[in-house]
C-alpha cells in the first residue's frame, strides 16, 4: 500500500528511570492514511511510549519528527499543537458536564462563538449541534444532554473518542483504549477509524491484545521496552502473535481453586434504584465467588455502587452475617469490612503517591497507625513485604504507580482492601484491560483471597470469565437478576 508522506518518525528512542531501561532504541515511522499495530503485554513499557508521543514522559534520547520536523513534546500542549492527540483506557472527560458541551469544549463543533453563554438558547443550539455529530458517526443513542459522571466506562471511552475526532489531528495514539466496548460498539469505531484513515490520519493502535486489527498496515511487537518483531504487507495478518508473545506454555486461563462455600456472610434484599434496577436480592456465602453478567449499559456499576455505599439507596436492606446493617456511604461499608473495586483504575490509586506510599497506605491507615512517625526502615521494609505478596512487577518501589502495566495497577488497586482486612469485595470489571498472563495472576489473587475465608463478587460483561471463575453466576438485565443454570463444572466445584 501506497502512503503520501511519514507524518511521524522515531529514531533510537530511549528512555530510562534510574538505572532502569524502560526503552531502548526504538524507531519507525507512521505514514498518512497509515495505521501501525503496536503489541506487547503488559510491563513491555508500550504505554510508556505513548505518553513520550503525547507530551507526558521526557524521553533521553533519540529524535522525534512530525512532518519532517523536530516535535517539540515538553508538554501535551505542545504535543497537541502538532496535531498530536491520545487516547488511553482512562476517559480525560470533563465529569460534571454533558456530553455535548464536552464535545463542544474539546472541538468547538459549529456553534458561533456569539451564542456561547449560560442561556437556554445556546446550550438547546450545542445540544443540537452535539446530537447531529453523534448521529454522523453512528453513536445517535448517546443522549448529548446526559452528564458524563452517569455514564459507563463504555460510553466515556466512546465519547473520548468522538471527541478526539473534533481536534484536527495528524496524529492518533490509541492505547487499549476500547477495553469496555462491547462487539458492535468496537464494529463501529473501527468504521470510523477506517473513514479518518482514508481521510489521512495517522494512527498508531497499541494493545495488549495478540490480534492485529484487519485495518493494520504494519505491526511491531514490543517486549521490555525493546521491538522484537515487525511485520507488513500480505505476512502481517499471517503472524501468529500468540506464539511469539508466549515463550512458554500459556498458563491455564481460569485457575478457579475449588472451595466448598460455607455460611451466608452478605445478603442483599429487595434494592431499587431509580428506573434502573428493580427489586434487587441475592445472597453470597463465605469463600464463594458470585459472579453477576450483564452487557454496558446495564447497570453493574449503579449496583456496585449501591451495594458498597457510593450512591443513596431507595429501598431495600443489606445484611452481613444475617444481621441487617446500614450501609449509607463509604465509611459504613468499610467499617463492615466491604470494599468496592470499580472498573476505573484511577479511582483507587493515588497518583501523586509512589507505589511504596499506595502499598502502605490502607496498611497503616486500618492500624490507626500515623504515616509520619513511620520509620523509614519499617516504611520500606512492609512496602517491599506487600508488593513481594501481591506479585506486583515493579522496578523501583517508589516508582510513580502511573509507570506500572495495566495489570499490576489492578493487583495494586485490589491491594487497597486485601491489606486493609476487608472480608467481602465487590470487583466492578477487574481485569478489564488486562493481558491474558495478567489475568491469571489477578484470578491467583482471587484464590488466595477464597482461602482466606473471603468472598468476592464480579461483575463482568465477560462470559468465559463469569463461567470459569464463578461459582454461581446472575444475569443483570432489563433491571432485574435471575440465576443462570449452573454448569456440571461449577456443581462441581460446588460439591467439594
């Protein structure tokens, strides 16, 4: 395939943090109208690379051209002034407005500058303006009067995406950045990405995924900072990724530990809320794994938030250990020793905090005990202990937590409740985004969470997930729950 001219070109790029190589001389070059497939798993430092593009990371060395000219990336702003814009598993949205003022505060899309203000009129004129730009791209059912904090994961990354559209860009960085969409919601982003691709838009697509996007031109393959493999033309989509990804035999995809459940320890009981969910009831049993199915949009993560104190409830009572208790925010749920994993990333790691700080943080703060007056060989010596004991991959312990892969900023959000002693754990997604290997070290943390005496429920979109690791598993539609037959396997497990 023929391409105009190379929009972006990078030569023996390299990075490194401390004595660490994160990067080592990587190069390419992405062509217009050209996609370029970057695979690698996780900790292969390709969202290192993606922040160095957009302007987050300095890099050390090597040389980074857009147009043919030298790219000053000190800044996003600078990057964005270059035509440069990214879009990562994390929706930069602005939460408290709507879907049409963010589309219109990202594009300014074909509203007069004179008819912005805080008057009806103007905001009917980028309600109206937003819905016809919607419709254009074929996401017509987002409502561009909803406000951003009520949608779903899925919906923020689709409208981050529709917003990145509105920007004029040269190029476009996508990093794992569709994990919450559903197949018919990817169908037709990928439409979009082939109509912006044939318009002239650069795109480079990491993922973590071992499959090349039929829209891709070339692929690299990236492990531990370096590019290990490229391919293009007709050998491109003849690649068989999974054997060069996995050196040794892939582990088994669903370690399920069998576990005989035992008392009830969590029950739910006739929950509303709103027009959402109605009359909601089931119960979870010590050392059980309750897995609770639905597609986007559903409302698993209204639940998860209902049941763990987030949003106010309108009807209904929880019990732990047969005893009604009062879970009406954060605070009641944690003194009942429940805690809440939502599918956001962000929501439970301190940014501004190193690693060490994130790990100790819940540590000390359920001994009552004061961060300050920590000896610093103590602090040192337990934060090395809990990332020993949750299998983070880390380079430094006080790391920036942003530095670690997408699965271990998982193994280290769920740390915040297993180090704290929670005994129940409502898990929103939790290994959304996570490469298979990544999985399977989250599933061993489920395990050893069941031989604790813990309970856990999931609530997921993915149905291997649901059938491989849960013992029970709901069906969370149209509002309501009712129980899908358990398969001979779970009976199984059951009955050990």
């Amino acid at each position: 395939m023929m391409h105009s001219h190379i929009t972006l070109e990078v030569s023996h790029l390299s990075k490194a943090y401390d004595s660490v190589r994160l990067l080592s001389d990587v190069s390419f070059c992405v062509h217009s109208g050209e996609m370029l497939s970057i695979v690698g798993q996780n900790s292969s430092f390709k969202t290192t690379l993606a922040k160095i593009l957009c302007g987050l990371e300095p890099y050390d060395s090597g040389t980074v051209l857009i147009g043919g000219e030298p790219a000053n990336l000190a800044s996003p702003t600078g990057a964005h002034r270059l035509g440069v814009v990214v879009l990562g598993e994390i929706a930069r949205l602005c939460e408290d407005l709507t879907i049409a003022e963010n589309i219109f505060l990202f594009g300014k899309q074909s509203v007069s500058p004179e008819k912005i203000n805080r008057s009806w009129n103007s905001k009917k004129a980028v309600a109206e303006s937003a819905r016809s730009f919607l419709t254009k791209y074929g996401f017509g059912w987002l409502d561009p009067c909803d406000t951003v904090e009520t949608l779903g994961l899925a919906e923020k990354q689709i409208l981050a995406f529709l917003c990145a559209l509105t920007q004029n860009a040269r190029v476009m960085i996508i990093d794992d950045a569709f994990s919450a969409l559903n197949t018919e919601e990817l169908d037709q982003i990928f439409r979009v990405l082939e109509q912006i691709k044939a318009e002239g838009m650069s795109i480079l697509y990491l993922s973590s995924c071992a499959k090349v996007p039929e829209l891709a031109d070339s692929l690299l393959l990236i492990q531990e900072g370096k590019i290990v493999f490229t391919a293009s033309g007709e050998a491109l989509h003849r690649t068989d990724l999974t054997a060069v990804l996995c050196n040794d035999p892939p582990p088994r995809a669903y370690p399920k530990l069998p576990v005989k459940p035992g008392e009830e320890v969590f029950r739910c009981e006739h929950m509303s809320y709103r027009d959402l969910l109605t009359d909601i009831s089931f119960g979870l049993h010590e050392g059980e794994i309750l897995g609770i199915v639905g597609g986007a949009g559903v409302g698993k993560t209204t639940l998860a938030r209902l049941l763990s104190g987030h949003l106010p409830k309108s009807g209904g009572t929880l019990y732990i250990n047969k005893k009604p208790v009062r879970i009406s925010s954060v605070h009641d749920a944690y003194q009942n020793g429940l805690r809440l994993i939502l599918d956001d990333r962000e929501f439970g790691i301190i940014q501004h905090l190193s690693l060490a700080e994130n790990l100790i943080f819940p540590y000390y703060s359920s001994r009552k005990s004061v961060l300050s007056l920590i000896s610093s060989r103590k602090y040192t010596e337990t934060s090395y202990c809990l990332a020993n004991r949750l299998d983070i991959d880390y380079f430094d312990i006080k790391q920036p937590p942003g530095l670690l892969s997408a699965g271990n900023q998982q193994k280290l959000v769920l740390s915040r409740g297993i180090v704290a002693g929670a005994n129940i754990f409502i898990l929103d997604e939790p290994t959304r985004g996570v490469d298979n290997i990544g999985r399977v070290q989250i599933y061993n943390m489920f395990n050893n969470l069941l031989r604790e005496g813990k309970s856990i429920v999931i609530l997921t979109s993915d149905l291997g997930e649901a059938d491989g690791m849960c013992d029970r598993v709901l069906l969370l539609k149209d509002g309501t729950l009712s129980e899908i037959s358990a398969k001979p396997a779970t009976k199984k497990r059951n009955a050990v």
